[in-house]
C-alpha cells in the first residue's frame, strides 16, 4: 500500500463516497455513476485514482465493470489514520507555566 497513493484517493469526496457505496457491496460503474452529476471520463478518472491506490478493484463482466472494495487496503489505511491521529498515551499533554 503507498500511503500518498492512499491519502491522495481519500482527499476527494467523490472517491470518498464511491468507497462508502461500495462498502455497501459491489456495484457497477453505470450504477454509481447515475448517483453523480458529472461526466463519464471525471467517474473514470475517479475510479482510476482509487484503483492506483488498490482501494477498489473492477472486474469485467461483459460490457460492464464491476467494481468492488479491497477490504484489505480500506482495513490498513484505517489503522495507518487511527495511529497517525490517536494521542498517544505515553506523551504529557503540553501544559502552561504557572509562573
């Protein structure tokens, strides 16, 4: 996992909510893009950056792609987030001088 790849696939809410669709189950590219107001290349553009990072996978079924999470990559990143952003229990909290 390259976690520029990640966080870059994470910055925009678009990809951030074709990840919340597909957390739901696989769907179609056609499927999530009637949920979009915008053009057919911007979806594809989309699901490229997200599948650079390995956040989702597509496979062909006939003339569609089927797009689904990669629970793997999702699960990491979470955990990679929680530990970057989680205080960290052995570390004072900065307090003021009392003087």
């Amino acid at each position: 996992m390259a976690i520029d790849e990640v966080f870059k696939a994470m910055a925009d809410p678009t990809r951030r909510r074709i990840l919340r669709m597909l957390s739901k189950g696989e769907l179609t590219a056609g499927q999530m893009a009637l949920e979009f107001d915008i053009s057919g290349p911007s979806m594809s553009h989309h699901f490229n950056v997200l599948k650079h990072a390995d956040m989702i996978r597509g496979r062909r079924d006939g003339q569609q792609i089927i797009y689904s999470l990669n629970t793997t990559v999702v699960q990491d990143a979470m955990t990679l987030f929680l530990d970057v952003f989680a205080k960290d229990e052995t570390q004072e909290a900065p307090h003021e001088d009392s003087n």
